[in-house]
C-alpha cells in the first residue's frame, strides 16, 4: 500500500509530465494539496522538499514553489560539451549482463560518452526511482533492459516524458510493447522451439519446461517450447511447465522440481530451462536425489553463458549475444543521438524497429540420445 507521501509526491511528478505544471509557473499550494490528499503539512513539505532537492521544483520565499525548467539542465549539458548515455539494466554484475554492459560501454567510450550505469533488480519501484534520477539529469540517450516486460508497466508515464522531452532511447533483451521501441532481442521463441526440438529429436517425449515468465524472454521461450510440441505431435504434461516469476525465482523451480522427481522415475526424461542459471539450480536439485546427468535424466540451457561451461556436466544452450548485442545498442543509441541533432526523423512502428539476433544451439554433454542409449544398454544385455 501506498504512503501519503507517496502518493502526493507521485501526484506532483504526473502533473509536471503531463504539462499541467508547467515550467517555472507556481504548482498547487501547500493548503491545497493537503486538503486534496486529507495530509499533514509535514508531509506536503517532505514531499515538496525532496522533489526540489531532485530538480523538479524550485521554491522562492513569500511566492511559493514553481515547477522547475528542466531544459536548463540540458542546455547547461550542451554547453559544456558533455556527452552522458544511462544504461539500466535488470541486474549488473550478475550472469550475463557484465558482458552485455562492457559490449556497449567499450563502443561508447570510442566515441567520448560518458556512461552512467543503473540497475533495477527488475523491481518497478527501483525502475521508477532510476527514471526520476535521469529525468532531472539530461542525457544525450538511453539504453534499458525493461523490468518484468511481460507486464504493462506503471512506469510508461516515464518513458512518455523522455519522448516529450526528445530524450532517444532504446531497450534491449525484452520491450515494453505498449510503447512500440525501437528494440535489440535474441528471437527467444525460435530459442525455445530449439531448445525443445533438440530434446525430441534425441528420444525424450517426457520433457518438463521451466520459465519465469513475467519477464517477455521466458514467455516467448515457453511458447516456443509447446510450439515445438505441437510441430513433433507430441503431448505436454501440464503439471510439467513450471512457470514463475522474479519473486519466486530461488524457491519454485527447486520446489517443483522435487515434486516431479518424486513421481514415477521415468515421468521426465529431460528438462528445458528459461537460462543456464535456472540449470545449475536445478542440476543440483537432481544431484541432491542420486540421479546423473545425462544418463539418468537430460538438461537443456538458455543464453549460452559461463555456467554452461563450469559444471563438470557441460551444458548445451541456446546462445545469447551478450557483448555483440551490447555494442550494436551502443551504435544504434547514437544513431538516434545524431539523427537527433540533425533533424531527421525516426520512425516508430513495430517491423522497422525490431532488431533481432538468430538463436543458435551449442551442442555439449547435457542431453543424451535416449534411443542409442537404449540400444547400448541391450547389447550389452
């Protein structure tokens, strides 16, 4: 539940984007907002005083408090010939975004930017302080990775306010759809359908999936999982797609997995993951009940990262682009950065504005060939 503070700060906030507090016009007393919001003065001023520290308002003794002119900061930029671009990503020295965040940090810093490096722990709140930050700041262009992008975000108000104020910007990994961004992604249901296929096509008709899904990437690779299903004519058990969220993430999957390993031994035969993260959870999860990899049961990873090649089972995975995708983020933030500065216009539509990068299967030692395997095991019988 929100705070009373919360809530008048984030009033405030939505009627400077929206225009209905316009640059240095006075915004509604302090009497006015405490009877709007039935709060104390010391909350309307908390509110008042912390956005001002902030940069969106500014107060002058015996007038009032007046919405501050933004563009001033980004004229004062300009001035000083400082070139700034913000990276927010979901995580930053966890799994594969260091890569990510060095592919397009490297290609920035050939050009002079500097660059400002945020994360939001996929967290909508910390997403929306983040943007608040940025706001009040200028920079030339931004690059993010969208939190929980399978959802519509309450923080669209944000990225409405960047266009209006001519702030380009850019999203990597998933997009928020409702705002059709120019966006950078590995095509994750064509990752999933591979990632499935494979499995099939070495014997398993078993196959459990496990997909956190409030993210865009893991429902397009679950899709692409049961699109794969239905062109082989196979059946899913549906107590065998685990699906859960960011919250969930350290709890669920191991949960289920245990369940499903409880039932009849032979019930899964293989298991495909939404990242090879997820696969090392889970590879210990099947280690904790006496059971080998890939003889006993097959395991299939996403994103291609270094855990597929640290366990003693090395692990075949869908690749990610990881620092290639991070360099042409790079470019194409300041390809709108300079089509920007000249006046030619970009257009948005949802065809011209998807980049995206070809999933493609590295083969190790994680799955095995149930048919051979069952054919070795009657010659030697």
């Amino acid at each position: 539940m929100k705070t009373k503070y919360s809530m008048v700060r984030e009033y405030i906030e939505q009627k400077i984007m929206d225009g209905t507090y316009k640059p240095n016009k006075k915004i509604d007393s302090e009497s006015e907002l405490m009877k709007h919001f039935g709060v104390s003065r010391h909350t309307v001023r908390l509110a008042i005083g912390d956005l001002a520290t902030e940069g969106w308002l500014y107060r002058e003794q015996g007038s009032g408090t007046f919405c501050a002119d933004r563009s001033t900061i980004k004229e004062e930029a300009i001035r000083n010939d400082v070139k700034k671009i913000a990276i927010i990503t979901t995580y930053i020295s966890d799994y594969i975004f260091p890569s990510i965040i060095r592919g397009a940090e490297a290609r920035l810093s050939e050009e002079g930017y500097q660059v400002s490096i945020f994360s939001t722990n996929n967290s909508y709140e910390k997403e929306k302080e983040i943007l608040e930050k940025i706001l009040v700041q200028h920079f030339d262009g931004i690059i993010v990775e969208p939190t929980k992008s399978a959802y519509a975000s309450p923080n669209i108000i944000y990225y409405l306010e960047l266009e209006r104020l001519g702030i380009p910007y850019i999203m990597i990994n998933a997009y928020y759809d409702t705002l059709e961004p120019i966006h950078l992604t590995v095509d994750d249901e064509k990752g999933g359908f591979l990632q499935a296929e494979y499995l099939i096509q070495h014997g398993h008709n078993h196959i459990a999936g496990f997909y956190k899904t409030d993210d865009m990437q893991g429902a397009k690779r679950l899709k692409g999982f049961l699109q794969a299903h239905r062109h082989y004519n196979k059946q899913v058990n549906p107590t065998h797609i685990i699906t859960y969220d960011t919250e969930e993430k350290d709890t669920k999957p191991l949960n289920e997995l245990v369940r499903i390993l409880k039932e009849t031994p032979s019930s899964v035969t293989a298991i495909a993951c939404y990242n090879d993260e997820l696969a090392m959870e889970l590879l210990n999860v099947i280690r904790n009940e006496k059971l080998n990899i890939p003889e006993d049961i097959s395991i299939i990873g996403f994103d291609n990262s270094f855990f597929a090649d640290i366990s003693e089972v090395k692990l075949t995975s869908v690749q990610h682009p990881k620092s290639k995708m991070g360099k042409e983020a790079a470019n194409k933030i300041m390809e709108l950065i300079q089509s920007k500065k000249t006046g030619k216009q970009v257009k948005k539509d949802s065809e011209n504005n998807a980049f995206k990068f070809e999933p493609i299967l590295e083969i190790r030692d994680s799955v095995q060939n149930i048919e051979k395997h069952l054919s070795n095991k009657q010659v030697d019988a």
